[in-house]
C-alpha cells in the first residue's frame, strides 16, 4: 500500500485543526486506498500539547477512519522530547557526525533549535516520513482552516495524491490544464500545491491600512538589490496576497513548471525524491525560510501542478500585541535580511535550471551546497541599507512600531552576523542531509516514532 505522510507542525494550540485535517485524512485513504501517516509535530507548552492529545484521541480509530477499509490512517502525535530521540538516533546512525560529535550536537540544533523554525519543523516531517516508508510529505499549518462547498470541505489532497510522483506525460487527465512543455514530460511530478484566501500571509496588513505607502516602502525590502522601481512595484502587488478572497466553486488544476508564486507552505505536497535530496534552509525566527525547495523544484525544470483549492488563512492574535508582535515583526526582518543570501542562490539556480539534475531527473544536492556557501561571501551593504529603512518606516509608523524599532535597533549587529551564519548552516546541513536521510529510511521497526 502506498504511504504518504499528511504532517501539521504546531506550537500553539490548534485543536479545530487537528480535527479538521484527520477529517482530510481520512478522506485521503478512502478516495486514494492509501495508508495516510498523520504526524503532528507539537512543539506547544504541555498544557496545549495535552488538549492536542485530547482532539487526536476523538479521530476515528487507526485503520477505520477510511470506512470501506480501502486505506488507513496511521496517527502519530510527537512532543519534542519523541522528536529529539528520534533526530537524535538517525544523526548517530548516520555518521554525518563524523568521529568526534560536537556536529552530532550541531546537526540536532538545526534540526530542533529552541526557537521558530518553518524549515527546521518541515525538515523534521522529510525525515520521519522516511522513516515510515512514505512516497511524499503533504504540508497543512496550525493557523489555517478548509475552504466549504455546498456544507463539505475542499480538501487539497484530491489533487495531490492524483497527480504528485507521476509521470508528467501521465496526469493529463487528472487535471484541467496542460502548459507544460513537452520536454519535460517523462519528467516526475515533484510539486503539487495551492494558496490561500484571507488575510495576507505575513501578518503586516495593519501597515497597509495605517499607511498605504509605508506599506510598500517595508514589502519592497524584499526585493533584489538593484531592482528597478516598476519591478518592486510589482513585488509589492504580488507579494502575501495568495490567491485572493473568492471562495472556491470548481475544480482548476495546471501542469506546468509550477508557478510558485500562487502556492504557500500551509498548502503544498512534496514527492520523496526532492525532499531526499534537499532539506529547506534552517534558520530560525525567519518568515520565508521553508519555500526554498519551490524555487529549486522551479528553476531545475520538474513538473509541478498548481490547484485552486486555496487554503482559509487566519491571524492567531497573539503575534498583533505585546511579545508576540514583537517576535512576528522581528521573524519579518529577518525574512529580510535572508533575502542577501538567499538571492544569489536563487540566480544560480535559475541560470543552471535543468542542469541541476542528473540523468535520472534528481536534483544534484552538491550544486545547491556549494551555491550557499559561496552567497555567505556576499557584502553586507545591502542589509545595513534594509534595515536603516526599515527603521525608518516604523517610527513614521509610530506606536508600537516605533516602539519596536527601539527594540530592534540594538539588534542589528547580532541579526546581521546570524542572516549569515543562517546560510553556512543551509550548507552544512545540504552535505550531511544524504547520509541523514538514508539512516532516517533504515530506522529498525522497534525505534519508529508512535
């Protein structure tokens, strides 16, 4: 029976949407006859991790959430003290560590910091999902909910585990539009994903309703150095809007190379032969750092398909007052910062496009690292200017962003040093990613996460 792995990454409470997606879960092993690993990686205070216990014991039973008994799901609901065991056995079987162990150490903080990290918790999902025999990892968010129609949900997975590890040339009829080159048709389907609807992704949209142009002054920071005005322009109009407010009302499924600009992390499936190669950028306390292997699936020219079946988003209020603002608007900046680094890598990649694959269509995980090495070489220049900007916009802001900005100012030497430092990680963590993932999948059946 085929496994896939349907994973939800938390650290705060999100009862409702455990519910909801064991809901897609079982949907996804009675329409597809699939063994569905439900992993909820809870890295919530106990108190929160023990009403998640709750809300995962009120799933239908292993094996009979599927109804005709088609398919099954398996759940598994890990703390972090579960994932550590585990992260901490595969580095040791792996012996990326290498003799003496002090990167053993390094290796398990990148994969488990104590702080936010949407690559390091995806990661996490890539190498439990190896472990249980899983063909690909399908990626849902706490702080999102499923589009209805006509009283049911629209749940994502119908054109992921249609479409996703076939054969380009195969799916045709499983979806409602080719584009794709024919090039590129005996070609995997790496990538199949969607959007949102509701609010912006990033949580500034009270920046654009305060001020209109301060708005487009902190969006356009993100830009590449030496963007020409009508570009930001652009980015600015493009960027965190997802796929807009109408609710959905029919299927719209494209194969193309993906456009990745209409897709977001909290509605994305990945097939097993990316992930394997390549894990997602570390860094923590950075919005953006888990969309890297869009780019890669992109730019080295693998099929993708892009659906309709938008995702709802929310706001948790906790990240619009107090402490929470504070960290949100901190995981902005250096979102920000990252974009130094990360840029080069991107134009590297799309300038060698299929010639990051082998002859076998895998990416080539060498070029990747070596391209993130070479970027934490790149002057600073840009992100002191960033920054600079970026304060200004807040104290014209006032409030509390002019209170942040005091917050942030005695920052900015330790939040350069780490935007660097984040990539050389991407680095170290690409080499020792192969070796991780081939201990992950040899994990005996006695040390498997429950």
């Amino acid at each position: 029976m085929r496994a896939v792995c349907l994973t939800l990454p938390t650290n705060r409470e999100c009862a409702a949407t455990i519910a909801a997606i064991g809901a897609e879960a079982a949907y996804a092993a009675r329409r597809f006859g699939v063994r569905v690993h439900l992993l909820i990686l809870d890295s919530a205070d106990p108190a929160t991790y023990r009403r998640h216990a709750e809300a995962v014991a009120a799933l239908p039973a292993a094996g009979s959430a599927a109804g005709s008994g088609a398919g099954e799901v398996v759940v598994h609901h890990l703390d972090e003290a579960a994932q550590r065991a585990f992260l901490r056995d595969v580095i040791e079987r792996s012996g990326a560590a290498g003799p003496d162990g002090p990167l053993g150490d390094k290796l398990l903080d990148l994969m488990l910091p104590d702080a936010v990290s949407y690559g390091a918790c995806t990661n996490r999902a890539f190498l439990l999902a190896g472990a249980l025999g899983c063909a690909s990892v399908h990626r849902r968010d706490s702080d999102s909910a499923y589009q209805l129609l006509d009283g049911e949900p629209v749940f994502p997975i119908e054109h992921e585990l249609a479409t996703l590890g076939l054969k380009a040339a195969d799916v045709a009829a499983a979806v409602t539009e080719v584009t794709l080159d024919p090039v590129h048709a005996d070609k995997p389907v790496a990538l199949v994903g969607g959007s949102f609807i509701g609010e912006l992704s990033v949580d500034i949209g009270e920046i654009r309703e305060l001020d209109p142009d301060a708005y487009h002054q902190v969006v356009a920071l993100w830009a590449p150095t030496g963007a020409s005005e009508q570009e930001r322009r652009e980015l600015v109009a493009d960027s965190f809007t997802g796929g807009g407010t109408d609710p959905f009302r029919h299927d719209r499924a494209v194969l193309d190379l993906p456009d990745i600009w209409r897709i977001d992390m909290c509605n994305v499936a990945l097939d097993h032969e990316v992930y394997d190669r390549v894990p997602l950028p570390p860094a923590t306390a950075t919005i953006g750092s888990d969309y890297f292997l869009l780019h890669l699936v992109r730019d080295a020219t693998l099929p993708g398909v892009v659906h309709n079946r938008h995702i709802v988003n929310y706001y948790t209020p906790e990240r619009r007052t107090g402490a929470g603002f504070t960290a949100y608007q901190l995981r902005y900046a250096k979102f920000l910062l990252s974009m130094l680094y990360l840029y080069p890598v991107y134009s590297e990649m799309e300038a060698a496009r299929g010639a990051l694959l082998d002859e076998a269509h895998h990416i080539r995980a060498d070029v990747i690292a070596d391209s993130a090495r070479r970027s934490a070489a790149t002057d600073r220049a840009e992100n002191h200017r960033r920054l600079d900007a970026l304060d200004h916009c807040y104290r014209q802001l006032g409030g509390k962003y002019a209170e942040f900005a005091d917050h942030l100012a005695p920052q900015r030497a330790r939040l350069l040093d780490e935007a660097q430092a984040d990539i050389e990680d991407f680095a170290l963590l690409i080499d020792a990613w192969g070796p991780l993932m081939r201990a992950s999948k040899a994990t005996p059946a006695d040390r498997l996460p429950r």
